[in-house]
C-alpha cells in the first residue's frame, strides 16, 4: 500500500523525534541524571516507525529491551517517558520501571522486557486472546538476533505456527548480540530462514528503509489480521552506538562497518528521498528537527522538575486488590 | 453436600467458574484427556476444544500463553504436569508473571491460575517428585495455595480462579483421591485464612499439603498417650494468616512445623521465624520443624521411604517438646 506524502513526511518526523530522544538520553545517562543503563535504538528508528505505522492503537507489541523508539512509535508522549528514565513518579510507569520497562498498557505496549525472548511467549498469549475478541487485533513480538538463540522464541513460534495465531515475530537483526558477532552467537546467518520450521513464511527486509520496512511489515500485519497466522519478519539493521549507553569501552566494532551503515542512516534516506518527491524542502526538514529539539527540551524540564515517588508507596501496585465475587 | 474426592473438587470448581465466565479456558499438556492427575477431567467433553487446549511440551509457552492472555483480560488456568517443570519456566512465573504489573505502575491485572503438581511417594524419582513451594513464595507478585482436603481444593481453586493475581495453585500426587464430604455448591475460600483443623492445647502443629494428614494422624495417636495436639493448616501460604499460627501458639506455648519439602531453607523456617518473632514470649520451648532431608527424592522404595516426612517424625518433634505417655496397649 502507498502511503501518502503527508504520511511518509510523518514517518520522517518520528524518526527524528526518536533520534533525538535517545541522543539527550544518553548523555543525561551519562552526567547521571537518568539513573541506570539506556539501550539506544539509535540507527534503527526505520523499524520502529515503519512497524508501527502498520499498527492500530489498540495492537500490541512486546518489546524487547532496545525498546525507546517503540514506545514513541506507538504514540507516547515524551515528557512522561523522560519521566519515567528520570525515574520520577509523573512517569509512565510511576518510577518503577525506567528505560527498559517504560510502557503503557492503554497505547498497546505491553511492556519492554529485560529478558531477552520472554515477550515471545506471552505475546503469544495475547494473540490467543486477540483471536479470542475476535477485532482483529495482532501482536508483535520483538526479538533481536541475540534473542533468537533463547529457547522461549522457538517455543514460542511452535505454538504460534501451530495454532495458527495473530502474532508477527520481528527479528531485528543488527548483527550484534549485546557485544558479540552474528556468527559467534547464531549458527545462521539469516535468521528468517527458521520460519519454515514453524509453519510460517519468513521475510527479510532492508532495516534502513522505512518504506520497505512498512510494507513488509503491512503485509505480514494483513496475514494476521485475516486469520491466516503468524509471520518471522526480519529487518537488517544496525544500531550506530554500542549494545549499552554510547561507548562501553570494551568492544569496539571494526570501523568501516559502522561507516558503512552510518552511510545509509535511515534518516537521512528517507530525508533525500522526500526533497526528491518534493514532499517536503531542506526548510521544513530543518524545522522538524528544531521542533523535535524543542519537544526533548520541555520533556528534560518536566522531568528535572517532577517529583520521585514517595518510598511510603513501595508496595502499592504489587497486587490487585479484591477479587471477583 | 456429597462425597468426593479431591481431584473431583477441583474439577467441579473450574467447570462452575468455565460456565459462567466464557473467558476462562485451560492449558496444559494432555488436559483434554483429563490431565496426568485427573484435574480436568471431563472439562473437554463439557466445553470443547476452544476452552480445553492441549499444548506442546513447552513449559514457557505455556506459561507465556497465561500470562499475555491474562494481560489482555482473560481468565487462564494454565497446568504444569509437575511442579519440578516448573524450573523450565520459571522466568515466565518469576520476572514476568509476578513484577509485569508492578514494573507498569501498578497497571495491568494478571488474573492466572497455574496449576501444578508435587510429592513424592510414588517412585518417580528426583525430578519428578519433588515440593517447590519455597520457591513461588519468595517472590513477591504471586500468591501460593497448597490445600490439603478435598474441602479446601474445591473452594481454593474457586478463590484462586476470581482472584484477579497470579495464584500458583499446588496439589500433591498423594491428596489427590482422597475423600470427604463436599458441598455441591460453589463456595470460595478467601486466599491468606488459615485453618484451625483440630483444637488442642498442648503442642500446636503447623502443617501444610500432604503433611496435615500425617499431623492428624500424629495427633490421633497422642491423644491415647495424654498429649492434646491444634493442628492448623495455613492452605495459603502467600499471603501468610500470621495472625492464626501465632494465636495457637500463644495458647499452646510450643509449636512443630511440618512439611514435605526438604526442611533447609523450606517454607517452613518462614514460619517458624515468624512464630519465634511474634509469639516469642509465649514460647516454652524452641520452634521445631519436620521436613525432607538435605538430597534429591531417591527412587528405590526403602530410599525413598526414608526420605518421605510422616508423622513418626512430627512425633518424634513433639516428644521433645511435652511429655509423651506410653503407647496404650491396643496401639
């Protein structure tokens, strides 16, 4: 499906959002006034933004632990996401998650996981109750190409495969798992490959090119939603900054690989392309940017100025109250 | 009110709760055909294969499959055939089920049962005989139900299925035929209420699962020997009746612990630190417990025999706490 110019220029502006999201967060990371580790999805916000785009509010996605760019995909509001980094009780999550928890259940996010591959098993178990509804809801699990070696997506796929459920399994394959090379943790190269083994078509797409990305996954979104099961998308991508915060100091990747992806930053792509097709000029792409600086601003002021949670409050939120008669 | 046995109570509260709850359905390995425990017989007959799944032999996914349907507002009552599974899975119980709602800002209900199965007696060797207990109540989120009666399996697992938390819902293989009278109705048992299950005043025992039983026999046999036990079963142990364990005490001044699972590091020293915290000044002698010895369940029967608590050992605990008379002649 061709997406209109006003549309894609509405891609580039979430991508932009995204980026400088994760840039201001790294370095409050690192002047530590975001307490923690932030897992930047810097260089993969084609993903985020051409998935999502695909997505109605009430789908749901399970992210993974690189999961910022998702959260601002599925519609969140970056003030309450700073928040939340911020570790202060205006946050989505009032504090209690931070970077790698920061969801919210009413925009469909189920929740960012610190276990890599244990989404897949219970975004599973949302498919099945999404079929059960009946609306047409998908969910969409997402995995790295570290996370494919655990063995919850493999359980997971079977049973998605088998039963034929609403669910799209996105690998985000952006050849590292935490610090290590695709081919010291995967015994493939190309981690779609596995799809036949569960039953279902498997997909490689350009990670870098969000157009390409939300008609991959458009297509696989189209499969669930008529009943016809779950699809292994796999976008290559690449992720310009280390697995943790900007530079862990311990393992470097080899520098003309990350020119090379560097080179097709997603950004920039669809930014040349949309000048070309004249949905836009150099001015309005720079007024996105300043308006997106803007917007990452006022979230730091109302995160530096929120109050934390209150430690009289540890326990409230680890149980639901009452029970049904 | 009729006789029934105890898998029967289990059954009877699922299918009431699946009749009138549509959004309740079960999950486990050969569930349709009534499960390795008969805890679900006859539910496929009833309400068919839309609300009666078998899975693959995939602890995770079968946990994971709760957990997000739970999230999304189902009602899942998910099996794990042994409760020693459950260490395949536990990340599903232990870091998503139990922290997902507190980790959102107290967001999210996650209404799961997971039903599971311990004990050992039966020859089935390490790993599939073991009591985990310990295990699901360290963690903060889930809540544990381990009934003892047919009485108590029926109105735990009404209570375990309207509780809107994760309830891990524990039987063990040697309760499940036993018999008593149970009403016909649906009746819910509130989670964390203890049980007073026979008044005494000389020696409480706290007991739980199989080990109530063995506590009331042990109480029988001392009751011709001059010695008046209170045997009281907790039947939730998270969220713990603190307030019933240390009221026996306080009138009993000495208390047994007792439980199946291996005694080091067991539930059981949960309670007894509790008991020696709040009940101190009414103790008139230290806290003792009965548990399993310190080693994987053996398979041969000797063995195994050896390794399995009963109520020689709670016996033999409460002898050393109050004088015990001679075993009457007719035993």
């Amino acid at each position: 499906m061709e997406l209109s110019s006003s549309a894609q220029v509405e891609m580039y502006r979430l991508m932009v959002r995204i980026r400088e999201f994760d840039e201001r967060a790294v370095l409050l990371s690192e002047q530590a006034r975001i307490p923690g580790p932030v897992h930047l999805c810097i260089g993969q916000e084609a993903v985020a933004v051409g998935v999502c785009f695909t997505l109605n509010r009430d789908d749901c996605i399970a992210p993974a632990n690189r999961a910022h760019g998702y959260h601002l995909a599925k519609g969140a509001q970056m003030d309450r996401m700073m928040a939340e980094l911020y570790g202060k009780v205006t946050g989505y999550n009032k504090g209690r998650g931070g970077s790698m928890h920061v969801a919210a259940m009413g925009l469909g996010n189920l929740g960012p996981n610190g276990i890599l591959g244990a989404g897949a098993p219970i975004a599973v178990g949302a498919a099945y109750a999404c079929r059960y509804y009946g609306r047409g809801q998908v969910v969409v699990a997402m995995l790295g190409d570290a996370a494919a070696a655990e063995g919850t997506i493999h359980e997971a796929m079977n049973l998605a495969g088998l039963w034929k459920l609403p669910v799209i399994f996105l690998c985000e394959n952006n050849l590292y798992g935490e610090f290590m090379p695709l081919a010291m943790h995967s015994s493939i190269e190309d981690i779609s490959d596995r799809a036949a083994g569960y039953n279902m078509p498997g997909v490689k797409v350009d990670g870098m090119d969000v157009l390409a990305v939300h008609e991959a996954m458009s297509a696989a979104v189209a499969r669930a939603r008529r009943g016809y099961g779950p699809t292994l998308l796999e976008v290559k991508t690449y992720r310009f900054y280390d697995h943790v915060g900007r530079d862990y100091g311990v393992s470097k990747r080899p520098e003309e690989e990350v020119a090379y992806w560097r080179a097709r930053d997603p950004i920039k792509q669809l930014r040349t392309l949309l000048v070309e097709r004249g949905a836009f000029d150099d001015a309005e792409a720079d007024r996105i940017l300043e308006e997106a600086h803007a917007e990452v601003e006022a979230a730091v002021e109302f995160a530096e100025q929120s109050p934390y949670p209150d430690p009289s409050t540890l326990l409230e939120g680890v149980y639901t109250e009452g029970a049904r008669a | 009110m009729s006789v029934k046995k105890y898998w029967e109570g289990i059954v009877e509260a699922q299918a009431y709760e699946m009749e009138r709850d549509p959004t309740i359905f079960v999950a486990g390995e050969d569930v349709q055909m009534g499960g390795l425990w008969a805890t679900e017989r006859g539910l496929f007959a009833r309400f068919g294969p839309e609300r009666v799944r078998n899975t693959p032999v995939a602890e995770s996914a079968i946990l994971g499959l709760g957990v997000g349907a739970a999230l999304l507002g189902m009602r899942p009552i998910v099996e794990i055939m042994f409760a020693d599974f459950m260490a395949v899975c536990l990340d599903q119980a232990v870091n998503q089920a139990a922290k997902i709602k507190y980790m959102l800002g107290g967001e999210a209900r996650l209404p799961l049962v997971v039903l599971t199965h311990q004990g050992a007696g039966r020859s089935m060797a390490a790993q599939h005989s073991q009591s985990l207990e310990a295990w699901f109540c360290h963690v903060p989120g889930l809540k544990v139900v381990m009934p003892a009666t047919p009485y108590d399996a029926k109105g735990l697992m009404h209570a375990a299925i309207r509780d809107d938390n994760p309830v891990v819902y524990i039987t063990n293989k040697r309760l499940l035929g036993l018999r008593a009278e149970v009403p016909d109705e649906a009746y819910a048992i509130p989670l964390g209420q203890a049980s007073v299950c026979r008044e005494g005043t000389d020696v409480t025992v706290v007991a739980t699962g199989a080990m109530v039983k063995e506590a009331l026999d042990a109480a029988t046999e001392l009751a011709q020997r001059g010695v008046e036990v209170e045997v009281v079963d907790p039947r939730t142990l998270s969220p713990l009746d603190s307030e019933t364990i240390v009221q026996s005490v306080r009138k009993t001044g000495r208390v047994v612990v007792a439980q199946e699972a291996v005694m080091f590091s067991g539930f059981g020293a949960e309670i007894a630190a509790q008991i020696a915290d709040l009940a101190f000044d009414y103790l008139d002698a230290p806290v003792k417990r009965v548990g399993a010895p310190f080693c994987p369940v053996p398979f041969s029967p000797p063995l195994e025999q050896a390794w399995l608590p009963d109520k020689t050992q709670i016996v033999a605990r409460i002898a050393e706490l109050v004088p015990v008379g001679a075993a009457s002649v007719q035993g």
